[in-house]
C-alpha cells in the first residue's frame, strides 16, 4: 500500500496542475480540491477514501500565489505542504518557498529561464536523514513551443546508496503545450510504475487516458467525465475504470467580485 501511495502522491502533484490549467476563467480568487477515491473490499463493498485536500490562491491578475496540500494515507492525514508563490519583474514564477509541516522541514524551488522561457526547476533539501534532489527540465521546438519535460527525483540516505529510490519521469506535449504522454517507465524498478496516454477534447480536457507498462501492453483504460459551474469552470471530474467510479475530484470555487 506504501508504494502505490508514494506513487499516487507524486502523480497527484501533476494532475493537480492539469486541473488548475483547465480553468477557463481568470477570475478566479481560491480553489478547495477534494481528492477521493474508491475501492472495493474482499466482501464486495465499496469504500470511498480521502487522498488529497488542496486549496490554491490565485491574485486578480491569475497567477497563483499559495498553495495547502494536505494528503491522506490509511484515512488519516499523511501530509501537509505549505508552498508560497514569488514572482520576477516579468511576472514569472521565480522561486517557491515549500513548508513540510509534518516533519518541520523548509525548502526552495528555484525557476530558470532560458528567453523568457522556463528551462528547469531544482531543489535540494535533507529530510529525516536523507538527501532529497529535485529536478524537472522543460524542451522546446525551433518555435518556441513545449514538446517535453522531464522529471527526476532522487532520494538516498546520507552517505550511502542503500534505500534510495528514484523516480524519472518523461512528459511528451502536443502542438497547443497540452499534456499527451506521461511515461514513468525509467523509474525505480523496485515500483511499479507504467506509460500513460492522455486523450483531450477540443477544448483542451483530459477526457481518457491509457495505461501501459513497460513492455507495452495496455493495463487499464480511465474516461473521465466533467460537470462545471455558470462561468464554465469544471466543479466535478468522475473517473471511471471499466465503468465503476474509481477516482472522484471536488472542487469549491471562489470568484473575485
């Protein structure tokens, strides 16, 4: 169960920045996020559990400007990340400054620019005795699109490979900067991770994705399904596997005046 937590918890963090890119008014002042998901037990019941709460806090001109991040593991709280957002004289994100309440730790994302355009983000902090080292690096084409990213994360004790676990991750975009392929395949082979395929609709939402492993074979199919509010915003994402619900996404919106 740990493993797919540690999983679930990293893989939640770019979903979580898929859902706020999929909101169509600049508006908005906060969003609350409720995560759930949903499990059937050996007697054939079905459990909803709590994954995630998050609240973001966005200025008049849009951009984000906090971030609580509470997760859960075993329905109990598991997590709480305090992020706050500071801006370059270009309206750039330049650094965020991250606050692990759990285990009283601080530390630092650093953005980089290469022509107005972020290049890389890195962190480095140590964390119950182990060295943690951050790094995501973003490519464009001759015209100045997104077309990959990468993203590697690795954990070790201090002075010793023993324990560590890295995570590496690939992410392939299409010609609008949107999301296609996440593939998790180059990760620890000691954690079960596997190559998704986002499908979007014309207006930019993720309304399936597959699921392969390694060798390419196809795991498991989600669809997902949207309601939104008057302004357009989606409220609600329903995901579904083979149609049971398994993943749920409530979101509160509030809208400056």
């Amino acid at each position: 169960m740990k493993k797919k937590f540690f999983c679930f918890y990293f893989y939640s963090m770019f979903f979580a920045c898929f859902s706020q890119n999929n909101s169509s008014n600049s508006k908005i002042k906060k969003i609350i996020e409720t995560q759930t998901y949903e499990v059937t037990s050996s007697d054939n019941k079905r459990y909803v559990y709590t994954s995630e709460i998050n609240e973001y806090n966005y200025n008049i001109k849009g951009q984000e400007i906090s971030n609580l991040a509470k997760t859960y593991y075993n329905k109990k709280p598991y997590r709480t990340t305090q992020t706050n957002y500071f801006y370059n004289k270009e309206d750039q994100i330049d650094y965020t400054d991250n606050f692990n309440l759990k285990d009283s730790i601080r530390y630092k994302v650093n953005y980089f620019y290469t022509s107005n355009k972020l290049v890389k983000k890195s962190a480095y902090y140590i964390i119950n005795e182990k060295e943690i080292n951050y790094n995501e690096k973003y490519s464009y084409d001759k015209d100045g699109k997104l077309t990959k990213s990468n993203y590697l994360y690795l954990e070790k004790y201090l002075d010793s490979y023993i324990g560590q676990r890295d995570l590496n991750a690939l992410f392939t975009y299409n010609k609008k900067e949107q999301l296609i392929e996440s593939d998790w395949t180059k990760s620890d082979s000691s954690y079960k991770y596997n190559r998704i395929v986002h499908f979007r609709n014309r207006k930019g939402r993720i309304t399936k994705e597959k699921e392969y492993d390694k060798n390419g074979n196809l795991i498991k199919t989600n669809i997902y399904k949207y309601i939104f509010d008057s302004k357009n915003n989606w409220t609600i994402l329903k995901c579904y596997e083979k149609k049971s619900l398994v993943k749920s996404i409530y979101r509160e919106i509030e809208y400056f005046d």
